[in-house]
C-alpha cells in the first residue's frame, strides 16, 4: 500500500510541475538558467577556495592561481543575477542558425538540380526551417518558451495516465503489495 501511495504522490508532484510548465513557462527558462549559473559557480568557488587554503598552509609547491575557476565562478554569478540576458543571445543565436541552415539547404537543392530532378516538394522542410528561424528572432522570449510547454503538456499527461493506472488497477497493486510482504515460510508450505 505503501508503493501505492508513493506512486499516487509521484504523479500528483508530476502533474504540479506539468501544470506550472505549462502555464509559466517563461519562469521555468529563468530557473533553468540560474541552475546552470549555480552548477558553474560551486566549482569556480571551490576551486578559488581551495587554491587560498592551499597558498594559506604555505605549501612547498606554488600553485597557479586558478584563472578558470574564477571565470566559472564570475560566470556563474552572471547567470543567476542576469538570465533573460543570456535566453535572449541563446535564442537569437538559434533563430540565425535555423535561418542560416534553411538557406544552406535550399542553396544545396538549388545546386543539386543542376545535375538532378529535386522534387518542389524537398523544398518544403527548408522553407519551415527558414521561417522557424524568423520566429524566433522575432519572437525570442516565446520561442523560448515552447519547449518547456511541450514538457509541460508531456508531465500532465505521463501523470494523469498514472493516476488513472493507479485508480483503475488499484486492487491488483494491492494484492500484489500483500503478496510482497507474505513471510517466505508460508509461501513454501
């Protein structure tokens, strides 16, 4: 019973965070950015940390100071303090880069068709990946925010599915949690 309940909890915590993907899901980018700030400015610390308690005990050999920690630790507190800052360049990076890509390949049916019949239908992807790209110069910061939509949809439905499992299949799981906790003695007899 109690797999039952840990696994109810589960999709119930499943569903919160689908339901808050899915309706803030402009928060969600800046969280994700400041957990990327975090995970680059506990090493830069420790490792600036560690080079003063080393120069502090006065050790025979003399350690560089550890520029590349101190740039992951200075980049670190960047992230957390200025997120949208760094979704934005990520973001008008990627749209240049789909635009670009639909370009190239359109570029490479243009030249192919020199030698070969392209089918007007290959053009198609290239054009949708032009016009992503355009979106999201246009529109950075909702662009952005697609994905962690989709994850969003995803978790509600991964956990409303679970839930209806656990609903429905209820007395078989805990027939089976009586059968797990049967002592062996018995089970031999």
């Amino acid at each position: 019973m109690k797999s039952l309940n840990y696994a109810l909890l589960a999709s119930l915590c499943a569903l919160a965070v689908g339901i808050l993907l899915v309706v803030w899901p402009d928060m969600a980018i800046n969280y994700l950015v400041i957990t990327v700030g975090v995970l680059f400015l506990i090493p830069g610390l420790a490792g600036v940390f560690s080079y003063f308690l080393s120069m502090r005990k006065r050790q025979r050999t003399k350690a560089m100071f550890p520029v590349a920690a101190l740039g992951s630790a200075l980049l670190g507190i960047w992230l957390i303090v200025m997120p949208m800052f760094f979704v934005t360049i990520l973001m008008y990076v990627l749209g240049v880069l789909l635009l670009l890509g639909g370009v190239s390949q359109i570029a490479g049916f243009a030249a192919a068709s020199n030698y070969s019949r392209v089918p007007a239908g290959m053009y198609v992807f290239p054009i949708l990946v032009m016009i992503a790209g355009v979106v999201v110069l246009f529109n950075p910061f909702e662009a952005a925010a697609v994905p962690f939509v989709v994850l969003g949809v995803s978790f509600i439905v991964y956990s409303l599915i679970d839930i209806f499992r656990l609903i429905r299949f209820r007395k078989e799981a805990f027939r089976s949690d009586i059968q797990d906790i049967t002592p062996i003695e018995e089970t031999k007899e």
